[in-house]
C-alpha cells in the first residue's frame, strides 16, 4: 500500500491518499486537486508528487 499526503505536496488539506500503487495515488489526485485546490496535475506536477510518495 502506498500513500501520498496534501500536506506534503505543501497544500493545508488533511487528506491523505492510499493506493496499491503509485499509478492508483495519481489517478486519485487529478480530481482531488482540481476539486478542492483547483489546480491541474500535470505531467511536471505528477513527477513531483510521484517523490512525495510513501509506503503505507
């Protein structure tokens, strides 16, 4: 299992996502982004994230 927590990408949001993988994490923080933070994922933006990533 694989997480990927807002805070970390340095937005003031408790959401935490959980994934089997790093794929599953991305899928999920597109539309978490867009929704609530009202940016894009891009594909800069998601190599980012891709180093935030944690095991869960």
């Amino acid at each position: 299992m694989k997480e990927l927590s807002c805070r970390d990408a340095g937005f003031d949001c408790d959401t935490v996502l959980r994934g089997e993988t790093v794929d599953d994490l991305l899928d999920q923080a597109g539309p978490h982004a867009k929704q609530v933070h009202g940016i894009e994922v891009t594909p800069d933006r998601a190599a980012q994230l891709r180093t935030l990533v944690r095991d869960a």
